[in-house]
C-alpha cells in the first residue's frame, strides 16, 4: 500500500473511532481500533506537547470502575494546562444538575519523556454550587500520593487522545471545545 494510501486509511479509522466514541462508547470493537491507531499513529511529546493542553472528556476505559466507565448521565472530565504545569480530573452529573457539585482531583504535571506525562496529586475534594456574595463552595484536602503515577499518551492529535496510566488503563478522550481550562483547574488551587 502507498504511503498517500496508507495516511488515508489511518485517517477513516480515525474518523470512525472518534464518531464511535461519540455515539457508541460502548461498542465491542473501541479497544482493537485503538491498538490499530496506537500502532500506526504513535504520539510524540517532544513534537506536539502542546496538543494536550485543553478539556478532555473521557470517552472510553479498558477500567471496571465506574467512576472510569463512559455514562450517559456523567461527566469525567480531565483539564490539562501544561504552561501551568497543572491538570485536574471531574466527575460530575451532566446538563444543570451539574452545577449542583462534582469530585474534582487536582495534579502537579510534567512531561517526562516522548510518550509520559508525571502525574503528581495534590488536592482533591467537593467543588460545590456558587453562592451570591460567598463564590464556589470548595471542601478540598490536601492529597498525599505515596505512589507515581504516570501517563503514557499513545495518541494525540486536536480531537483525539489516547492514554495509557500507571495501573495499565487505556483510555479514549476527546477535546471539548465548550468548556475552558480556567473553569476546572481554577475551581480548586486556591
């Protein structure tokens, strides 16, 4: 097959992985489209870091967690914001119950090689509703990690990241433009 021919085919099955990932996330055959992509499209760091940064919303887990598991009914979102050096992961309910609270882990980041992003937690908590004249109700606890924890990201492009982390989950996200960093991150750093 040709390189032009190859490129083409790489891009439908990344095209159809993420229209899977956005109407399907349950469907049997995410985890072999992701290996073919991992394969053919292997991410690179030192060229496209830079492509992390945003809102993440996760799509797909090899996890049995549910709290790691795509829910029609959940958000788990993951901010990423390099130049600060920081991220943050948010569990919360979707549409206007959403404001109501979420679970939010924030994280000290650092890329530490081509494929792997360090992943250090440091505060995790409730992040409540905003109150007139109080601001964001914020119950957050300092995170003591007695274990590294790392990302290897495997894919990565402006729509698509696939991940891979320290306990051996591989995950699908995919960028959102309709949330902004500022809104995860800033909730819990104060």
């Amino acid at each position: 097959m040709s390189r032009l021919a190859s490129n083409t085919s790489m891009t439908n099955e990344q095209d159809a992985l993420v229209s899977l990932l956005q109407r399907n996330p349950n469907d049997k055959s995410i985890s072999g489209r992701i290996a073919s992509l991992e394969e053919a499209q292997p991410a690179d760091l030192n060229r496209d870091a830079s492509l992390l940064d945003g809102v993440w919303d996760l799509r797909w887990s090899s996890s049995s967690q549910p709290w790691l598991r795509q829910a029609p009914w959940l958000e788990n979102l993951q901010a990423l914001d390099l130049k600060q050096n920081k991220g943050c992961n948010m569990l919360r309910l979707r549409g206007p119950l959403g404001t109501l609270g979420a679970i939010s882990v924030q994280a000290n980041l650092n890329v530490i090689s081509s494929k792997r992003v360090e992943v250090k937690f440091c505060k995790g908590g409730w992040l409540g509703p905003t109150l007139p004249g109080l601001g964001p109700i914020k119950l957050l606890r300092n995170v003591q990690q007695s274990f590294p924890a790392w990302l290897d990201i495997t894919v990565l492009n402006q729509q698509l990241r696939i991940c891979r982390g320290n306990a051996g989950t591989t995950f699908a996200l995919l960028k959102l433009d309709t949330v902004e960093i500022k809104d995860l991150i800033d909730q819990g750093n104060d």
